[in-house]
C-alpha cells in the first residue's frame, strides 16, 4: 500500500510537472503572436525623448502609441566601445516581452591610426565594425510581468524559479524607470 500511495504521488507531481511546462509553452505561444501583433503596426505615433541616464555618450526612448496607449518602447544606449538596443513590447499596460541586444566593439569607435599619431602611442588594432561582437537576450513575461522565460547570451534557456526572479528584478527596474 505505501508502495501504492508513493507511485501516486510521484505520478502526480509528474503530471503537475507537465501541465506547468505545457502552459509556460502555451503563454511562450502567445507572447509570440503578440510580438508578431506589435510589430506589424505601421501607423504608430513615435514620442522620443533623451536618456543620459545610462552611458555619457547619451541614448534614446522611443514610445510606439496606438490610439494613445503605449504598445512598444525602444531605447537605444550608445558608448564608446559599444551599443545597445532594448525593445519593450506592452500589453494591458504590463511589458510581456523584452528584447535586448548589445554590441561590443573591439576598440573604442574613434580609435583610428590618427588617433594613435595624436596620442603619440605605437600603431595598434583600429576601430572596424566588421570586429564587433554581438549578444542577445529574451525576456517572457507572464500577464502579471512575472519572468516565465529568460534565453540569455549564450541561448541557454533559464527558467529556475529563484535565478528567474533575480534577472526579472533587473529588468523591471529599467522597465519602471523608463515607462515613467
């Protein structure tokens, strides 16, 4: 009998298991369609603004409104030695996605063989665009902009409890901070 009640149990949370990973697939799906959704819109009214906030070499927040409510923010951060594009997408007044990709250049942008004749130092490697390197990241969001999902730089899908509400916390922050 007590072997009875183990088995049961186990297929229970076996089952439990299942229907969670089912159902994160199901609002992955989803989110996907509302991607798709968002970004088919032609017709959008574009707000954008400064954001100093996050690199000395300046970046921008542009607000996507449809019929007066936000449905896409974009913000572009610029520095020295790279780049970044982070894309909000909103639904319900909520972010259900976020999109981030950030470029690395190999040297500063305005090192040049000039450069290195002012600065009096030995010819070295030149800025070249072609020597970037570029990283991306996911972010699903579940209706109540808990983190179901994270697929990092390296593609490696993230999606332990804990580690996911370190990285949502993260990533809220800068939501929060630029939705204003």
């Amino acid at each position: 009998m007590k072997i009875f009640r183990k088995i049961a149990i186990l297929f229970i949370l076996a089952s439990l298991t299942n229907f969670s990973a089912s159902n994160i697939e199901g609002k992955i799906t989803q989110i996907r369609k509302d991607f798709a959704s968002t970004n088919a819109v032609k017709d959008y009214v574009i707000k954008e603004v400064e954001d100093s906030e996050q690199s000395t070499d300046g970046g921008v927040v542009k607000y996507y409104f449809q019929n007066g409510v936000v449905k896409k923010i974009v913000v572009e951060h610029f520095g020295e030695s790279w780049n970044s594009l982070t894309e909000y997408y909103v639904k319900n007044g909520k972010v259900y996605f976020i999109f981030d990709k950030t470029e690395k250049y190999n040297v500063p942008y305005y090192v040049d063989s000039k450069w290195y004749k002012e600065n009096k130092i030995k010819n070295g490697e030149v800025f070249d665009k072609r020597k970037s390197k570029f990283s991306e990241k996911r972010y699903y969001f579940d209706e109540n902009e808990k983190l179901i999902r994270y697929i990092g730089e390296n593609k490696k899908i993230v999606e332990n409890g804990q580690k996911l509400r370190e990285i949502e916390k993260n990533v809220l922050n800068e939501y929060y901070r630029i939705k204003k």
